[in-house]
C-alpha cells in the first residue's frame, strides 16, 4: 500500500469522523493529531527524505498529499457524514439484501427473525419472528439462525435459508409466508436470484449447489464440487453462479447449463464471501485476511491484498482480521470490505481490476457480516452484529447488533468536452 492511498485513508476517515461529530477547526486540528501515526510514513527510498522534518510539517505533507489527491480524482465514491443507525434484532445481523428500488432493506439475524425497514424513515415496516427450537410443525418462519437471504431483481420474491438446511420463500412486499424448500443436508450458507428471473441458486454447508424455480416452487437440479462447507455464492444475468468454498480455498464458478465447473486458487485461509462485481471480475474474502479480485477467465487472481484490514494480537503473535463481508457496486470499480476492526472499508479497483487501492473508511464497531450496496449507488448497508455469523469466536461486547446506513455520493467527474462535425 503506497503513501498515496494512506494518505487518503488517513485523511478521510478524519474527516468523517470531525464531520460526524460537528467539530470545530480546532478540534479537527486535534483530530489530526490523534490520528497522524507512524503507519503514514512513506516507505523505501523516499523515506530517509522525511526524516528530519517536524510533527508540524509532516501534518502540513499529508494535507498537501491529501489536496492533491482530492483534485487528481477525476470521480468515484465519497461519503456524507451521517450515519444512521437501525435497530430491531435482538442478535447479530447475519445477512441483508437492499430492494431494487432502494426503498426497502430487508434484515436477518441469529435471532430467528426478519425484519423489512424503510430507508428513508428507518422505521420496522414488517417483522417476522423467529420461533423456538422444537416448533417448526406450528411456527411460520425459522427457528434456527439465518445465515443468508435473496431478493429477485423484479422485487417479488425474498429468499431466506438457515441454519435447520431450509428455505424460505416469501412475498416481498407483505413478508408473506409462501413455500418451504427442503432438500439440503446441512445449513444454507448462499442465496441468489439469477437476475431477470425468477431462479433460485443455492449453497450449502453440505458442499452442495441447489438450483430452484420459485414460480413452480420446483426444485431443478443439484451439483457437487466443494470439498468444504460452502460458505458465499452470487450470481447475476448469466445462466451461472461464483461460489466460495471455506477451507478447501477455492472459488468455482458453475456454468448451470452445462453442468461443469471452474476451479480457481489463490487464498490462503478459509474463503468467508464472495461477490461478482461484473459478469467477468468477482472479489473474494478470506480468513486470513486477504482481499482477491479475480478474472473469471483466469484460476489466479488478478490481485490479493494482504492483511486488508489489518492485524490484531500482541507482538509477535499477531494475527490478521478476518474478511467477513464483501459487496460490489455492480458494473463499476467500486468494492467494500468488512472485519471487525471497527472500520467498513471502500477500495477503488484499478485498471483491468489489477489492483485495489484503498479509498477511505467508515467506523463501524462490531463484526461487519454482510454489506450491501443499493442499486444507485447513493448508500452503502452494513449489517453489524457482537458475533460473526458462523460462529462465537469472540463477542465484541460493546457493538450494536443492527444496520449502519452509510450514505454515499458519486464525485461528479469533468464535463466531457463536446465536439460537431467540421471541426
């Protein structure tokens, strides 16, 4: 990571959080004093060049560095200041999906439940309950943690799967109860509609990929591969899926029709989450910390950063935060990442998507277990929870279990010169 992009880092997250907070010109200057840290040193060669200068002038380096990054930006991503806050779930926030009009977020937890919320009010518009262990013939909905959720590109149909290996399929609009799919032998771990229809694609912790139609409520077809518990899977347009398969460190991406699949290699953890960016490049999340972007035309990725969000641990033993979420703005080089290190991180993906370049980040305590883009682009959702979702590692007893709302807006870039025939 050059100094370039700790600089914006650096610099950004201190301007959202003075901005956060309403501070004053002084109390910024004091932010900036608080935050400017070894970690922003140039590395190399160019730093023996900064050796001698004072803590007054190395502030004065970075908020030129910042400046100047500011107005080589030609456009991409910023984010406003105030973040909101939902709260509703009694346990960690496992999943999230965004509706496509961005009207509605739709919410689940390891409470059992579901909630459906308004954007622009923050207010419950539907709840659906969780229900006790030992219940399930009498209690419509889950009974056992959510662990993923889908909704299809038209907004008609919300698919949820848990941890009792069943499906749930409801009525958008009212959170109506519809259909009931089983058939997996262990915890549904990925949903996704493939986009512009009405198909269901599942994963499992039973290694398997289940394919659906909902308006026949039909099962279709089921494909094997994973040689570990399936822990991510999306899909888009095409008539296939991505998937990440934990601990036999591989990503797949399955071609339905064909029933063939293509391996690829490169983390070298347990692969937690996964996401197309576009029908060609997908990014990828592992347990050890690294973040890969990849090609769906080539089995290495195209680029891994290491240690993406940082390390915890005493000295010497230290460990590096799991990638527990990623999400992709779709069609554009947009991607987020999430951990729990307090911070939602966005990264810019560079030409050809050869490289990640950090743009800034958002404190968010807690484990960020799903994010979601909405559809414009305008906000980012993090679902946030004391736990990860698969497990109770650790509690993180200060976090809120709920949804951060990020605002978000696009940097308008230059007016395109116009040009009429004859000149």
């Amino acid at each position: 990571m050059g100094p370039r992009f700790r600089t914006w880092l650096l610099l950004g997250e201190f301007l959202f959080q003075a901005a956060a907070s309403g501070k004053s010109r002084g109390a910024l200057k004091k932010v900036l004093n608080e935050e400017i840290s070894s970690e922003s040193e140039t590395e190399g060669k160019a730093e023996d060049e900064y050796l001698e200068e004072t803590a007054q002038e190395k502030k004065l380096r970075l908020a030129k560095l910042y400046l100047d990054q500011l107005r080589a930006e030609g456009q991409g991503v910023t984010y406003a200041a105030d973040l909101r806050l939902l709260r509703g779930h009694k346990l960690p926030v496992t999943c999230l999906v965004v509706s496509p009009d961005d009207k509605f977020i739709f919410s689940a937890s390891k409470d059992c439940s579901i909630i459906k919320w308004d954007v622009e009010s923050g207010r419950k518009l539907r709840t659906v309950p969780g229900g006790r262990k030992g219940t399930e013939d009498r209690h419509v909905g889950h009974t056992a943690h959510i662990l993923c959720m889908a909704i299809s590109s038209d907004g008609k149909y919300l698919a949820t799967g848990d941890m009792n290996k069943l499906i749930m399929i409801w009525e958008a609009t009212t959170c109506k109860h519809l259909y009931k799919f089983t058939g997996h032998r262990d915890a549904v771990s990925g949903l996704s509609f493939r986009k512009g229809t009405h198909d269901l694609y599942s994963a499992s912790h039973d290694r398997s990929i289940k394919v659906w139609n909902v308006d026949e409520n039909a099962y279709v077809e089921t494909m094997f591969g994973h040689q570990d518990v399936i822990t991510g899977l999306d899909s888009l347009s095409r008539e296939r899926c991505v998937t990440a398969g934990g601990r036999d460190q591989t990503v797949r991406v399955w071609k339905i029709a064909e029933e063939s699949q293509l391996v690829f290699h490169g983390h070298e953890g347990s692969i937690d989450c996964i996401q197309l960016i576009n029908e060609e490049h997908m990014i990828s999340g592992a347990d050890d910390g690294s973040l890969a972007l990849w090609s769906v035309n080539k089995k290495k990725p195209l680029c891994t950063v290491k240690r993406a969000h940082g390390c915890h641990g005493d000295e010497g033993l230290e460990q590096p935060y799991w990638i527990s979420a990623v999400t992709a703005l779709h069609n554009t080089d947009a991607v987020a990442s999430g951990s729990h290190n307090s911070k939602v991180q966005l990264w810019r993906c560079g030409e050809g998507y050869r490289s990640l370049q950090p743009l800034f980040s958002i404190p968010v305590v807690g484990f960020v277990n799903s994010l979601k883009f909405s559809n414009s682009g305008n906000f980012l959702v993090a679902g946030v929870g004391q736990e990860h979702r698969l497990g109770r590692w650790w509690r993180i007893k200060e976090a809120k279990n709920g949804l951060y709302i990020i605002p978000l807006k696009k940097r308008d870039s230059e007016p395109e010169q116009s040009s009429t025939n004859g000149e």
